[in-house]
C-alpha cells in the first residue's frame, strides 16, 4: 500500500516537476513568474494528442513533435509579450504574462471545444506489474523514467555546455553576462525553449496518464508547478525537482489518508508552511539584504 | 426615502444598472488591493480569498442573523479584516515573489475549504437573500465606492499612508527611519482586506448567490490586473482600471465567444504601451490643477517624484 502511493505520487511529482522546471529556470533569469507557462504545458498535451489521434505516430514521435512545437509558441510568447517589458516593472510583464495564459486557454476552447479529451486506446500499452503487493503501471514507470531523463539531460545542458554556462551567467548577473559579451536575448530565448520542451514533455505524460486533456488542463497544474518550484527554492534547478517530487507525494499521501476533497489545498498547504519555516525555499539562496 | 430612491433606480435600464453595480464593485476590491500592493508594495495574488470571506461572512450574518445591512457590512469588514491580520502576521514576513505565492496558496485552501464546508452549504453555493435594508442596491454600492475613494485618498496623505509608501520604497531604510515594518505591513493587509470583505459583502447581495469557485485566482487576476492596468499606487488609476476592466467584457459581449481572447490580448497590449499603467506617472489633482492654469503644489510633485522613483527602484530588484 505504501509503496504503491509513493509510486503513485513519484509519477505524479515527476509530471510537476516537469513543469515546475520551466518556471524556475525562467524566473532564475529574468524574475518573471511565466503564469503563461501552464498553458504550453496544456498545448503540448493537445499537440501530442494530435498527433496520436491523426498522424497515428508512436507517441514517443508525439512527444517529439508536441515538444518542438511548444519551444516554437514558448519562443514567441517571449518574443511578443515579455521582451518588450524587460525594462519595465516587473508586475506589468507578470501581467502581461496573464493575459498571454488567457489569451491561449481561450484559444484553446475555441479550437478544440471545452470538453476533456482522451488520448486513443492503445497508443501506450499500460500492462501492471506486481511487485510485492503493489500494482504498479508500466505507464508511471514510463513517466518516471522519461522524466529522469530529461532532468539529467536538462542538468548536462546547464552544467555541461557553453550555452549553459552562458545561462548561469546571464542569472547569476544580467548586465555583467551582458558586458561579458553573452548575447542575453538568445539566451532568455534558449531558457523560454528548454522550460517550453519540458512541459510539453510533461503535458504529453500527464495526457496519458489521467487520459484526459482539457483547454483549463493548465491552471491548475500550473499553479501547483510554480508552488513547487517556490517550495524548492525558486531558480534553483534541483529544487524545482524536489519540489515537484515532494509535492506529488503529499498530495497522493493526502488523498490516500482521506483527505480527496480537499486534493488541491494539500500542496499550497504544504507550500505556505514550509516557506514559514524556510522562507527561501528548501534549496534557495539565502538572500542578502542590502540598502 | 427608499421608495424614492427606489423610484430614481428604476427609470435606469436594469441591464445598465448591473454594469454600473459591477463597476462599482470593481472599484471597491481595486481600491482594496491598491493599499496593498499600489502603496505598500506587497504583491497580493490572493485578494479574491477576502472578497470570498467578505461575501460568505456577509451572507450568512443576514441568513441566520437577519442583520441590518449597515452593521452587517461593518463587522463583515471587521471580520474580513481580523482574518487578514492573523493571516499576515506570518505570512508577510516573507518578500516579493514567496509573498506571492503564499497569498495565493492561501486563496486556493480559502476556496477549497469553503467548498467543503456545510455551513457554506458546499459546491452548491449560497442563495443570498435580499439586504436588510430599504436603501436599493445600486445606491449601497457607489455609496460605499464614494466612501472608500475618501477614506483611500485620505490615508494616502496620512502619516499612516507616508509610513506605508516608505516600506514600498525600501524596506530597511523605513526601519532604520523607525517605522515597524512588519506592524504597519499587516495594518495594511488587514485594511485591504476590510476594504474587500465589505466589497464582497455588497458583490453577495447584489447577486443573491454565491458560490466559493466564483472567486478563484482568476477573480484575485482579475482585481490586480484593474490596479496594475490604473497604475499602481494611483487612486485615480485604479478607479479608471476598474472602471474598464469591469465593462470590458459587456462591450466585448458582441464579440460572443472571442471576448476572452480579446481581453488576453488587450492586457498584453496595455502593458507593451503603458507598462506603467494608464495613470503610472500622472495625478489626477495635477492635471486639474494645470486644466485650471495653475501649477500642481509643491508638496505633491515632491511626492509623485518620489513615489516615481521607488517605482523604478522596485522594478529593478
């Protein structure tokens, strides 16, 4: 039973996780909360439908494309409403940045219609294997991996590769990355691509495992994403993973224990105590106040 | 009295007199959330949760109270306002970004517990019964708009406002000047609430139902985005902000089903072209003032001079 939730919640936490990654690393840079971040996630899970559903393609291939496609829109979402406020206060982009997640959740009702839609049968066939007394789904340990994977390439592109350091760089100070000769802007577009690439990655998992992919698919995991990227520390790349992990795992805990109604309170729950205690975050910087 | 007032109502076109309700509302929560994050500074994504206390606990004062709709208001606010401060106390020990979320996570469980409580009677919601009073609605309601613009716009030249515009600036140096920051941070906290919970209570009324997933974040966006829109800070700003957010989506309504899209559009676009708001760098005496010929008063350019450059000196951090 127990270890049966933890999968549960690993597989879940690793989809959050997913997500959560593109708004820390975006936040590491330019400290804009991207609200507009779950609604690629929600696109990405449409594409990947798609794709399935139409081009009858693998849906490793679907993941593929759903990826490439989100980088695109995350690529020109930046492009379009947030490069023109980089100077400008910063409640004026995170507004912007609302009004692009209106902008596409409602776009998607139009296009796709408001009802959820299912991934078609047999794109993944889900086989359970017992272990012990656990019934555990191919599929989550499908997720489980797919995820791992792309967290270990994503820390290899950011810790192994010139573009990565040139990431680093441009977070750590923008104006000395700038005179440093980085040429930021590619760089904030190359951060926008990789969290774009994520989620759609997450959007496309998230479709096949609960089977249902609606235009509001993004709200909420969007929210609970970025709650799991601040409950890491937010701009910290192994916090977002942590946090997203911890997140997942509470919230199956918390439904198994009985509490169901109240699933979507359990992270932010979570969220506000630990950030009484350790208000920057699990893996934060701690940081300095200056005058 | 009321049935004179009654009279002056009714020649008002109802579906008018709804805009103009909604309007007012609107007004009230922006003036709410303007305290907070326009003049002290702290980001609030959670100013919905306060309109949903005020509503529920305004509400159920007339439902198993049958409270006089004056007095209800007023300890709905005291309510709405206790509920903040205890809230703040902890929380807004926090800065920025983690302020932001907590205030948000606070909104989610504020409308996930209300969704689970009986006395709040679940998902169905409330039916709200009609106010105890003989005032109609829509006078209640700019009444209390023309109320909380006086009482705003005199806070904003108190020493209390001076103190708040202060933290906004710079945090340790409003200490190092002897001003408790964490007091007067939940002092406002808990008047931007009272401010919301009363707006809540007129919104309960006014609609006669009420339902917790009615004032999720998109509600607490929605309020938010009329204050940054105005330009934060300004009194003016987010009584206009209100004001065109609240009716753009009636003169979208042509539109049908492409009005939320165009609402998305048109909050990137404002931003792009006003980023600091429609009325970021302007006061509304000044430009009476140099309507008349004259020139604004000294004091209040020193002011707005500062305030401007807390302003960018927020935006860079």
């Amino acid at each position: 039973m127990f270890f049966q939730q933890l999968i549960n919640g690993i597989a879940l936490g690793s989809t959050y996780a997913l997500i959560a990654l593109g708004y820390t690393m975006v936040y590491g840079i330019i400290t804009l909360i991207n609200f507009a971040h779950g609604e690629i996630y929600m696109v990405g899970a449409f594409v990947g439908l798609f794709a399935t559903a139409i081009l009858k393609v693998n849906f490793l291939v679907a993941m593929l494309i759903a990826m490439l496609v989100c980088v695109l829109l995350g690529v020109l979402v930046e492009r379009i409403a947030y490069r023109p406020l980089r100077k400008s206060s910063r409640l004026s982009a995170l507004i912007s940045a609302i009004g692009v997640s209106i902008f596409l959740s409602t776009l998607a009702q139009m296009l796709f219609g408001a009802n959820a839609k299912g991934y078609p049968e047999g794109v993944f066939p889900v086989k359970q294997i017992t272990i012990g007394s656990a019934e555990i789904s191919t599929l989550q340990l499908l997720i489980i991996a797919i995820s791992a994977i792309l967290m270990i390439a994503l820390e290899f592109i950011v810790h192994k590769t010139k573009i990565g350091k040139a990431m680093r760089a441009t977070s750590e100070d923008y104006n000395t990355a700038a005179l440093m000769g980085i040429n930021v802007n590619m760089v904030i577009s190359f951060t926008f691509a990789l969290g774009s690439a994520l989620a759609a990655a997450g959007g496309v998992l998230v479709g096949l495992l609960f089977n249902a992919v609606s235009f509001n698919m993004g709200l909420m995991a969007g929210l609970k994403a970025f709650a799991a990227a601040v409950l890491g520390g937010i701009g910290s790349i192994p916090g977002a993973m942590l946090g997203g992990l911890l997140l997942g795992v509470t919230e199956v805990a918390g439904v198994a224990i009985g509490f169901s109604s109240y699933r979507d309170a359990i992270a932010f729950a979570i969220l506000v105590l630990v950030l009484l205690v350790k208000p920057t975050g699990l893996l934060g910087r701690k940081i300095q106040k200056k005058v | 009295m009321g049935d004179f007032l009654q009279q002056i109502v009714g020649y008002i076109n109802p579906y008018y007199l709804q805009i103009l309700v909604n309007i007012g509302i609107g007004i009230i929560l922006a003036l709410g959330l303007n305290v907070i994050t326009g003049l002290t500074g702290q980001l609030s994504l959670g100013h919905a949760a306060f309109m949903s206390i005020g509503a529920f606990t305004s509400a159920l004062l007339t439902i198993k109270l049958g409270m006089p709709f004056g007095i209800n208001l007023i300890l709905t606010g005291f309510i709405t306002a206790a509920v903040a401060a205890l809230i703040g106390l902890p929380i807004l020990r926090l800065t920025g970004d983690y302020l932001a979320i907590c205030t948000l996570g606070f909104a989610e469980i504020v409308k996930v517990v209300f969704l689970n409580l009986d006395i709040t009677n679940r998902a169905l919601g409330l039916t709200v019964p009609a106010a105890a009073t003989s005032i109609p609605m829509p006078i209640v309601v700019w009444g209390v708009v023309l109320l909380t613009i006086i009482c705003v716009t005199f806070i904003h030249n108190s020493r209390f406002g001076r103190a708040l515009m202060a933290v906004r600036g710079d945090e340790i140096a409003a200490e190092a000047m002897g001003i408790n920051v964490t007091l007067y941070k939940v002092q406002s906290f808990a008047l931007g609430a009272f401010i919301a919970g009363v707006g809540g209570g007129l919104y309960a009324h006014f609609m006669g139902y009420i339902n917790p997933s009615d004032f999720g974040f998109l509600k607490s966006v929605d309020i938010l985005s009329m204050v940054v829109l105005g330009g934060l800070g300004s009194i003016t700003g987010s009584v206009i902000g209100a004001t065109i957010l609240s009716a753009a989506p009636e003169f979208l309504r042509f539109m049908a089903s492409y009005r939320m899209l165009v609402y998305g559009g048109l909050l990137v676009c404002m931003m792009i072209f006003r980023p600091n708001g429609l009325m970021g760098n302007v006061s509304f005496t000044g430009l009476v003032l140099r309507a008349l010929g004259r020139k604004p008063h000294l004091k209040k350019i020193m002011e707005q001079k500062i305030s401007e450059t807390s302003r960018s000196g927020n935006g860079d951090t």
